[in-house]
C-alpha cells in the first residue's frame, strides 16, 4: 500500500466518523511513543541491574577461584 492510499483512506474513515471519535483518534496519536519510550527504559534498568548483578557474581568467582588455587599450590 502506497502512501497516498493510506492516506485517502485515513481520510475517508474520519469523515465518516462522528466528531468526537475523531478527536480521540488525534488524542491518542503520541501513544505509541511514549510506551516504547517506557518500555525501553525498563530494559535499560533490568539490563543494568542484570549487569551489576553478573559482576558481583564475577567477582565472588574469581575470588573462590582464586583461594582454592592458592589451597591446592599449598598443599
């Protein structure tokens, strides 16, 4: 579908519209934006979390490692 089709047929549809259907359909044209916005925010924080998390564990890995190493050389 062409652009101008879309567009006509947009056209069509709000003029067969009552008013305040079509004033609702303006309201809401930002919608979808916003939820993206909000929903790639969330995957922003759990990606960060996720990442803090995982260098935590990292670290308490290395760390075990690291003393187990050290036992078995001692030995």
């Amino acid at each position: 579908m062409n652009n101008t089709t879309v567009i006509w047929t947009r056209a069509l549809l709000e003029a067969h519209l009552h008013p305040w259907r079509a004033h609702r359909l303006h309201e809401e044209r930002g919608e979808g934006v916003i939820s993206v916005a909000i929903a790639v925010l969330i995957m922003a924080f759990l990606g960060a979390a996720m990442w803090l998390g995982f260098q935590q564990m990292w670290k308490t890995t290395d760390n075990t490692t690291n003393t187990k190493v050290q036992q078995i050389g001692s030995e």
